[in-house]
C-alpha cells in the first residue's frame, strides 16, 4: 500500500540560473494559477466547479448530493471481489457484512505511521461503533472522510490516553463537522466513583467549557454535549443492545481496577477487542469462535528493555504482567480458535515484526494479522477479506446535511469579549453585515 507520495523530482535546464525579469515573473504566477484552476477542475477567471476554488457553487451542488466533495460513488461488491486495496467512499457494505478498520495500533507515544488504539466497526445496517479512541486516531478517522453524525458511540476498555485520550478531538471535531446529537461514551466504573468513565466525561467537558460557550449557537446544541454510560467492570453483562447489535463487557486485567474488554454480535457475526490485558479466563470464555478476534500482542521483555531502556525487571513487569507478550497472545488465539486473529498494540517497526511473528507462531498457527494503521477487515459469513485501505493525507470533511443545518440551536453567543478586547478592532477591515437565518 501507498501512504505517501514521493517527493516530487526536480528536473533541471541545464542553464545558469539568472534572475527573472517582472514580466516573466508575472507570466510564471499567472501560468501556475492557471494550471492550479484547471487542476482543480475550472478556469482562473469566472465560475469553477471545484471546492477548493468556488465554495459557493460547490456549497449549492453538495444540497443535492453529499459525496460532492469526494467524487465518489460507492459501489456493490459482488462474489467477494474486492479491489486489492480500500479507497474510502468507494463500497457498499452488504446488508450482511461488517467492515472492521484499524484507525489506531500503536503506543501511548503515537508515531506518523501508528496512532494509539482505535478500531472503527461499521455494519450493514448502517451504524458505526468505535472501540477505543485513543491519541491521534482521529487523523485516520478525518482521512476515511466518514459522516461524523454515526460516529456517536465510543466503547472504552479503560482510561489511559492511549485508549480515550482523543475523546475531546472526536466530540467538538464531530460536532462542528456534522455530528448534531450527543456523543455517547460507554466505559467502565473504577475503584472509586473519580476513577471511572462519568468522571472522565463530566470533567472533560468542564474542562472544555471556553470552547463549548464560544460556539454556542453557530453549532447544534446537542451535538454540544456528551452522555455517559458507565457499567460495572466487574461483571460479563451485555452494555448496548439496539437495532440487532448486542455489545458485551467482560473484566480485563491491566494495572489497577477498571479495565474491560468487548464482543460485538450482529446477524451471526463476531468481533471481539480486548484493549489492554494480559491474558485472562473471561476473554478466552467469551471470544472463542468469533469471527474477528483482536487482542493487545505486546513486546517481549527483551525488546522493551531495548528500546525503551527500561531495567529487566520493569520491562517483563509491563510487558508480562500487565499487557501481552507475542507468545502469550499465540497461546490466546491457539485456545480461543477464531476464524481471523489480529494483534495490535506494538510498534510495527521493521525491525520488530518478524520478531513479533516468529514468537506467535510458535504457539498458534491459524489465520492471523499483525494489524497496522488502517488496515481492514471485511467480514461475511463466508469470507474475510483483508487489505490496506489508502486516504487522502489532505481530505476534506463531508459536508454537513439537511438536518445538521435544521438541528436546534440557542441564541449565538454574544457579550463574551470586554470593551479592552473590543476596542482593538482594527477599523481598516469591515466584514459585510450577517443575514436573518
């Protein structure tokens, strides 16, 4: 797969550079622009049908089509023929199919290639599910350019930033690109009421409260909000259950109290995620058989002492008593037997992969993945497919609907500037007056 296009080659004349004359400087911004325009699909001067180059035009044609910005049309997938790799807005899910993408597989320290843990579950029936929405993953959610107003459910395995710690970026991005109802948060409680998910969420919105006053009234008011729902960590008990989709909570063991792991189950479909945990006998109870099994495959000991510099006996405290090591995630998957296993959470360096798989195949054999950043699973009763899906490193949002536009909002927030701040306006710029709604 292509993430990233090489940098461009520079060809040279031959010829000893000299300063350009005003004229052939001005020939050279008017020959660029003009190519620029018709790059983006019109002429320097007059109307042009782009996005980029004349938002009125491009705002009037999104109201009668919203892929207007994408180009693309999706199209059915016959017979499991699915194109080699996953563009964005190019597929239809099947009323029977679920699409798995991994938006986040790295570490608390996020690097260009891998965000921290997210993976995104979208079902033919139309809704979207993300477990874990850990730091940086909504750089990957903006590149597959989706329609933030289905991504309103977050299940949460625990509080660590790698696995919720881009909550706010999803709630007000959300929010002021197309999301126009509440964000509902769905994690665990903790030891003590200050240590679980209404904690969490209640404080992060009042620690967010300047943002959320200054855009009252421009954005929906309830887009504005965000609901938690918090369960008992301890318990194997179905948290959500809609629309044909039941969602399971089961404890996972990692750290301290307060962490869970999740099976999804839709049309006899199955896909299970652990977020963080060594191993443990409630997954191995719950997850056996499923369809899509993801678990945490940490590093060994050896390998975090390495390039983490951590002492030894640090590096086997993390990486076996409280995550899992490669081999110990071989020995999950080889006793829980699913149709597809996928291991996250490690820096899929070159140099660590074929470690990595060397140690889990010594102890499970069956069809696996070692999962990157936005690689995909699509999962029928009769087939899974995986690939690498590509996204445009400069993506636009999808326009906001109908319904975004109609949602009720307050009064637009008014008198939130003093006369200090007022008074420095500068007078050589006036912006044209507001019309009536």
């Amino acid at each position: 797969m292509t993430r990233r296009k090489s940098d461009a080659t520079r060809q040279s004349s031959g010829k000893a550079d000299r300063p350009k004359t005003n004229a052939e400087d001005t020939a050279g911004r008017r020959s660029f622009l003009k190519a620029a325009a018709l790059f983006a699909g019109g002429t320097v001067a007059g109307t042009v049908a782009s996005p980029f180059l004349a938002y009125p035009k491009a705002q009037a044609a999104a109201k009668t089509d919203r892929r207007y910005v994408t180009g693309r049309k999706p199209q059915a997938i016959e017979n499991n023929q699915y194109p080699r790799t996953y563009y964005p807005g190019t597929e239809l899910i099947g009323e029977s199919e679920m699409r798995v993408t991994a938006l986040g597989t790295g570490m608390p320290t996020q690097t260009p290639n891998q965000k921290a843990a997210c993976f995104l579950v979208e079902l033919g029936n139309g809704d979207h599910f993300l477990f874990d929405i850990g730091t940086g993953s909504t750089e990957n959610i903006a590149g597959l350019q989706l329609d933030y107003s289905k991504l309103d459910k977050v299940f949460a395995g625990h509080l660590h930033t790698d696995h919720i710690g881009d909550l706010h970026t999803l709630w007000i991005g959300g929010w002021i690109n197309g999301r126009y109802t509440p964000i509902h948060v769905y994690g665990p409680s903790g030891a003590k009421p200050e240590l679980g998910t209404e904690h969490l969420v209640k404080h992060m919105q009042e620690t967010w409260r300047w943002d959320i006053l200054g855009r009252s009234g421009v954005l929906p008011d309830a887009g504005g909000r965000m609901v938690a729902h918090e369960f008992d960590y301890r318990k194997t008990h179905v948290i959500y259950e809609e629309n044909d989709v039941k969602i399971t909570s089961f404890p996972a063991i990692h750290i301290m109290d307060g962490c869970v792991s999740f099976r999804l189950d839709w049309k006899g479909l199955s896909f299970v995620f652990s977020s963080d945990t060594r191993p443990n006998k409630w997954f191995i109870e719950e997850a056996k058989g499923a369809d899509l099994v993801v678990h945490e495959c940490f590093f060994t000991a050896e390998q975090w002492q390495r390039i983490a510099g951590f002492t030894y006996p640090n590096a086997l405290w993390v990486t076996n008593y409280i995550h899992t090591p490669p081999g110990a995630f071989g020995k999950v998957m080889a006793a829980v037997k699913p149709r597809h296993a996928v291991a996250y959470h490690f820096w899929n360096h070159p140099d660590i992969l074929p470690e990595t798989l060397e140690e889990v195949r010594k102890t499970y054999d069956g069809p696996l993945t070692l999962a990157d950043d936005l690689t995909v699973f699509n999962v029928t009763k009769d087939h899974i497919e995986v690939r690498e899906a590509t996204i445009d490193r400069s993506s636009w949002p999808v326009l906001a609907s109908a319904a975004y536009n109609k949602a009720p909002r307050s009064e637009r927030a008014s008198g939130l500037m003093s006369d200090l701040v007022n008074d420095g306006i500068w007078e050589g710029f006036k912006p044209p007056p507001i019309p009536q709604q």
